[in-house]
C-alpha cells in the first residue's frame, strides 16, 4: 500500500478481538512514525455479535473523523460474516481483502466479488489455538496485514504487543508475538 492514507476496517464477532487489533494495528504505525486513528463500532452486544474496527496511518495529520466506508483494507476476522453482512462495500477499486480462513484465496473470489488475486488468506483460528490457546485471532491477522501490506513492520508491533501485553505477562507476550511472526510465514495470496 503506497497511498499517503490507508484505511483499515475490521470485522469480526465479540471476542475475537477486533478493538484491540485496531487498536494495536495504530499504535504500531505510530511507533513508525506514522499518523494514526484506531477506533472501533459496536453497542452493547454480547459475545459473538458482529463488530468493525477502524484504523487509518497516513503520513500526515488525519482530519477526518467518521467511519471507514471506503477501505483500502478490509480484514475478516470471522469467515462466518462472509454473506452475511456487506464486508467487501466500498472496498477501494484495489484494495485488498484478508480473510481469517483454511481455506484458498480462490474459494473467496466469488463470494467477495473481487479477484483472488486482491485475497489474503490465513488460518488465524487454528494459529491462535496453537500459540495462545484460545481462539483470539487477532495477532495472528496482524501478521498477515504485514505481510499483505508493508505498511508497518514487525519490529513496531513487536513493541506495541510488549507494551499492551507487558504487564500480564511475558509468555503471553512471547505467545502473541509468536502467533504473528507465524501467521507471517503462513498467510497465503490468490
């Protein structure tokens, strides 16, 4: 992503951690250098309830102030939302779609309504089961929007995990960090 700003939307279920990958996906811009905005949408719903997180990085100061409706990004934490509510609207006319899934970009192209070639595909589900025991994916989708994108580097989310993470502990900074790095190796392009 070579845009001046780039515009992140999440989506996910409650608990999945959606406000905090938006979250941390700011902080580690702005550990980069970059201007940042990470917020997120959702009511009083209950675990499992859809939800979208919303973050911008640009290089320079930020003055818009609403919800993300024309995304460069869209990253899908649940799979299920697919069909179910419009997670691909507005998606910028190159902008790319990665997807928390087993499956191949190819299975997506359809569904998504965009080539599989603008699709990332990760099993963010089973590399959070692995490395931090529940299913959290969102390290893992972290992972794979720095491989998808370049537009924040592994060394500034190293320190933006250790820093959100730090007082719980350091395995579960040490799990974290190894569910990004290995969702990285393993995130998939059509």
């Amino acid at each position: 992503m070579k845009n001046e700003l780039t515009e992140v939307r999440l989506h996910g279920r409650g608990g999945q951690g959606v406000k905090t990958a938006s979250l941390l996906l700011a902080e580690a811009a702005m550990a980069g250098g970059k201007y940042i905005q990470g917020f997120s949408d959702y009511g009083p719903e209950r675990a499992g309830a859809p939800v979208q997180g919303f973050t911008r990085v640009s290089d320079a100061p930020i003055n818009l102030h609403n919800f993300i409706t024309n995304p460069d990004v869209v990253i899908i934490l649940d799979n299920t939302l697919i069909g179910v509510i419009p997670v691909t609207d507005g998606l910028a006319d190159d902008g790319i779609v990665i997807v928390n899934t087993s499956k191949c970009p190819a299975d997506y192209a359809e569904a998504l309504g965009i080539p599989a070639e603008r699709i990332w595909t990760v099993d963010a589900t089973q590399i959070s089961l692995d490395t931090i025991g529940r299913n959290i994916p969102n390290a893992p989708m972290l992972g794979a929007f720095i491989k998808a994108t370049g537009l924040v580097e592994l060394k500034a989310v190293h320190k933006t995990i250790e820093r959100k993470f730090g007082r719980k502990s350091s395995e579960v900074v040490e799990k974290n960090l190894e569910a990004v790095e290995r969702a990285m190796e393993e995130v998939v392009n059509g």
